[in-house]
C-alpha cells in the first residue's frame, strides 16, 4: 500500500531535444520525445508522457465507469506526466491533483522490434491502497535503463483513487470498483493502440507492488480484463487479503455521505455526492477519518460486486485462462508500517520510536484480543480464536527474559502475516491448484542503513524492490551496496526475461516454479546470491490454514464464512 509520500521526483531526463517522434493511436496523434539509456543494450527509448486513455471523470461522468476519450485532430504533445488522481486525504497530496487524471505512460525502444510480432509490454500498476498514489513518482528514465534497454515497452497508468474511486452505495445504483474500471481502461487502451507504438498486444504482463499487486491480481482474473493479460507479476499485494477487497466500503460510503448531509438511500445519495466539490469530499474524509485502528488500514477500496467481479474470487481463478505468473512478498512487509511509520494517512499500527521500550507482551496480547479477534466480532469462538493467537504469535519460542524487541518483531510478524504473506500464498496456491505456472519469491536483502541502531523487526520490507526496478528513494537517498547493485541486476534480470519468455530463470537463477510435490518452492533474493529453497513460510501458512479449518470468522478476509458478510454488518 505505497504512498505518494515521495512526491513527483527529480525526473532527470536525457532527452534528445531533436527528436519528438510521433504516433497515430485510435484517438489521434501523439508527439513524445527520445531519451538516452545509460544500462546498455537498446541506447534510446521514445517516451509519452500523459496520454489520455479515457475522458475525464468529473461533472456528470464522476461516480461512472470510465469512457472513452474523445479524439483529436491536432498532435497531441504528451511530453509530461499528467496530474495525479485525487487522494483520499489532503495529506496525501503531492503536487497537482484533477479529477481529470485518467491518462497513461509509454517508454518504447526506439528502435523498431526484430519480431515481426513487435515488443513485449510491462503494464505497471501504482501502489498506495487504492486511496493514493500516482505514475509520475516512477519516472521514466530509470525504469527504462532497466527494462526498455532490454527490448520490452513499459507502460505506467493512473486511476481513480480514494472516494472518487471506490465510493459505493452495495447495490446496483453504484456498486464501486470504479478505479479498477479505470485500470481495465488503461489495460484495453494498451491492448488497443500498443502495437502503433512497436509493442505485441498478446503479450502484456501486468505488474504491481502492493495495492499494484492486487489490482494486478484482480485484473488477472475478472472477465473484464483477463484475456488482456498474457501474466502477471504480484509483489506484495493480494486479493485475498481484507484491504483488498471488502464490503465494509459500503458502510464506509455511507457514513462519509451522512456526515455530508446526502441522504442514504443510493439514488439520492448518488445525487448528492455528485454536485459536491473535490473539497466538501475532502472534509468529509478529514471528518469521517481516513483509516482506521484495524488490520484493514483501508477505507476505500475493491468488493465483489457482481460486475467487475461476478463470482469470489476462487471460482474466478478456477475458470480463468491459466496464465504464468511471479508471486512474492519481502521478508518483513509491515516493517514499513508497523516500525518505519510510513504511509500515515492509511496506517494507524506504527509506534514512534520513543514509544518502542513500552511495548510489552501485554500491548501484544491486548492487541490481539481487542483489535485483531476481539469478542464482539468473532462471537462465542473468540476466546479460543484469541488463544490460538496468542500461542502461535506471543508463546512460541518465547524467551523467559523476552524484551520490548521481541514482542514488536511478532507484532510486526502478525500483521506482515494477516495483511501480505498469508493472503499472497493463498492466492498462489489457488492459482497452483488452477493450473497456473506460478513462481514465487522472498526479497530478503536490504539495505542496513535503512535502519537505526537497535530498531526491532529489520530486515527487506514493503516497497523494498522499488529502488532496483525503478530508483525510487523509498526510504530515502541511501547509497546502493555493491550486494544491492547486484541484488538489483538480479531482479531486473529475471523480471525482464520472464517478461519475454514466460520463465523468470536467467544465466545466473535457476527459477522453479512450484508443484504438487513443491507447492511453496520460492527463489530467496538474498546477498550475496539468490538460491532456492522450499516451504515459503510453511509455518505460517499451516496455523492460518487450520483457523480457517476451525473458526466461522476469518481474521485475514474480516468475514464470516457462514454468512460472507464483514464485521460490521453483526
């Protein structure tokens, strides 16, 4: 769940001022410019920058699926990044926002493809937990000296975010998933048009990190969009987990649409939040709040509505075309939220560092019992569900004389397990069992500086690869190991070549995938270098396996499996 806490970075840009080649898309032309690679390989990439895949959603197109753009007769100058999509709070903005943010990036070779058939394309999906985020924190020249370099087009989207984007009324007046609507847009626009642009339409990876890597998931498998996708690359993100995907978006909508004085029933409610202002909607959220004390940080996001997703999400992997894909998490995910702070506006679990020498086993255990299985959600089984808990998470291998550092660490493990490891391997292992060819991954090498003397829970965490793939200063400008520029080549080695081929393994990384035999077989991409190993957080996964087995109420997916309806419809 990135953030746009970063801002529109230093885009350098090595562009050749001589050169402004030109494309004819479906809707008109379009003028980019060149720019030189520095990686080797391919020396230069032609670069669009703010293409508009859709017509702006605002006025009497807000709260609708997206349509197409109108067309032009002029070329059309797409020479810089568009501005970004409204957030869900105002402390997530960073530069220009428009609710007329519908618009998509292209890094191309510029030379013209040996394959008749053209390029392959990388279809990359921003984080930021459906409320946040945008393309231009990604740049275009790093990404390109990475992968344009190596003979495969990039393409970066933005989509509707926050409210704007997932506002939702739980029946057919506005079911929601708006922002998806919009990446199945950009995905069909790039299926459309790339081809004007040197790339092979029946190649398209959908990638993501996060919030990106759920989508990528969800993009896999719904009727909308799946025959668009060739793979998929999900890092850090998955359906399965409650952020994902929950009906409490419902409630969530209609609290915000009270406290704006819209009345509840969904036609009117619709009226009313249509005529309000980008700025009524941001109060309403500074009053509403923009996260909450839970495991699910979001308030804004997908839910199976019938439409974009008309069946859960298992039948959906079962009937979809099996398609390969790379599947992994980093070895501490919620280090980045629970220890590092980041991403505030959609994260209450962090602690200030002041505040770290107080977390004892009972902070553990209270958290536990009150926010993750509390008695008034999981019912007459919460007490057993709460000792399971506190056995696997606070008990195991505790140490007689355990400090505030070990209880932070499986604080962290908790909920690294419930928000990311657990849901992920749940989805590869759906995925596996459907036929798909799945490789996962663990990115465990991490930068030491990172951290500071004696922080709890170190290690890789969420967003770690953004730096390799795309020189994004996640944490900051940390100067790269000589292990990191080699962690880094590793990456984008295996990434690039499964891009084209369809198997992650290079001269350097024999990359299995996984079967019956191995079904958590996993490359480790650790110094000094990548190795596989077998049963990727096995432990883990076999006590959350025996909850679902055990309880009615699914701590990971915030729902009852008797009924399927969340937690707060009690």
């Amino acid at each position: 769940m990135l953030t746009s806490w970063l801002g529109a970075l230093f885009l350098i840009s090595f562009a050749d001022a001589r050169t402004f080649p030109i494309v004819e898309t479906n809707y008109g032309k379009v003028q980019g410019f060149t720019t030189h690679l520095m990686s080797g390989g391919l020396p230069k990439a032609n670069v669009f920058l703010g293409i508009p895949y859709a017509a702006p959603p605002e006025g009497d197109l807000r709260f609708k699926k997206p349509v197409e753009p109108e067309g032009w007769i002029d070329v059309l100058e797409t020479r810089k990044f568009a501005p970004t999509c409204v957030p869900h709070h105002r402390d997530a903005i960073v530069g220009p926002i428009s609710e007329d943010c519908l618009y998509l990036n292209i890094m191309t070779p510029e030379r013209e493809s040996k394959d008749p058939e053209g390029y392959p394309v990388l279809f990359w999906v921003h984080g930021g937990g459906y409320c946040l985020g945008a393309a231009n924190i990604y740049g275009y020249q790093n990404v390109s000296d990475n992968f344009v370099s190596k003979g495969i087009i990039v393409v970066t989207i933005q989509y509707r975010l926050g409210p704007l984007g997932f506002l939702s009324t739980g029946d057919g007046v506005l079911p929601g998933n708006l922002g998806l609507w919009d990446q199945a847009a950009a995905l069909k626009y790039v299926y459309e048009n790339i081809a004007n642009f040197g790339g092979n339409p029946k190649k398209i990876t959908v990638w993501g990190l996060s919030a990106g890597g759920s989508s990528v998931q969800q993009l896999s498998i719904s009727p909308v969009t799946r025959d668009y996708v060739h793979q998929s690359i999900e890092m850090s993100g998955s359906a399965f987990a409650e952020w994902a995907t929950s009906d409490r978006v419902v409630g969530v909508s209609r609290d915000l649409a009270a406290n704006m004085g819209c009345p509840l029933e969904s036609e009117a409610m619709l009226k009313c939040m249509s005529t309000k202002s980008v700025d009524e909607i941001l109060d309403g959220v500074d009053r509403t709040g923009p996260t909450r004390y839970d495991l699910n940080i979001v308030k804004y996001g997908p839910r199976i509505d019938g439409d974009f997703f008309p069946i859960d999400y298992e039948r959906l992997v079962e009937e979809s075309p099996q398609r390969p894909a790379i599947i992994g998490m980093t070895a501490k995910e919620s280090t980045f939220f629970t220890i590092l702070g980041f991403s505030k506006t959609i994260n209450t679990l962090y602690l200030t560092r002041e505040n770290f020498a107080n977390f004892d086993r009972e902070s553990l255990v209270t958290f536990i019992r009150e926010t993750v299985a509390p008695e008034k959600v999981a019912g007459v089984q919460a007490k057993e569900l709460q000792e399971r808990l506190v056995k696997f998470y606070v008990e195991r291998d505790e140490p007689e004389e355990a400090d505030y550092k070990f209880y932070l660490e499986r604080y962290t493990d908790l909920c690294s397990d419930a928000q990311f490891n657990i849901p992920i391997l749940l989805g590869a292992q759906l995925k596996r069992k459907s036929g798909w060819p799945v490789f996962l991954y663990l990115h465990e090498y991490f930068n030491e500086a990172l951290y500071q003397k004696g922080d709890p829970a170190v290690g890789s965490t969420h967003a770690n690869e953004l730096y390799p793939m795309f020189g994004l200063p996640v944490f900051g400008q940390l100067e790269m190991t000589e292990a990191e520029k080699k962690n880094q080549k590793m990456i984008v080695d295996a990434f690039a070549r499964f891009v084209k081929t369809g198997n992650p393994s290079t001269k350097d990384i024999e990359w299995l995938e996984t079967d019956a035999t191995n079904p958590l077989r996993y490359l480790s991409f650790d110094a000094p270098e990548p190795k596989m190993n077998d049963a990727l957080m096995s432990e883990a996964f076999s006590f959350w396996t025996e909850l679902w087995r055990d309880f009615d109420y699914d701590v990971m997916r915030g729902t009852y499996k008797s009924t399927n309806k969340p937690k707060d419809e009690l």
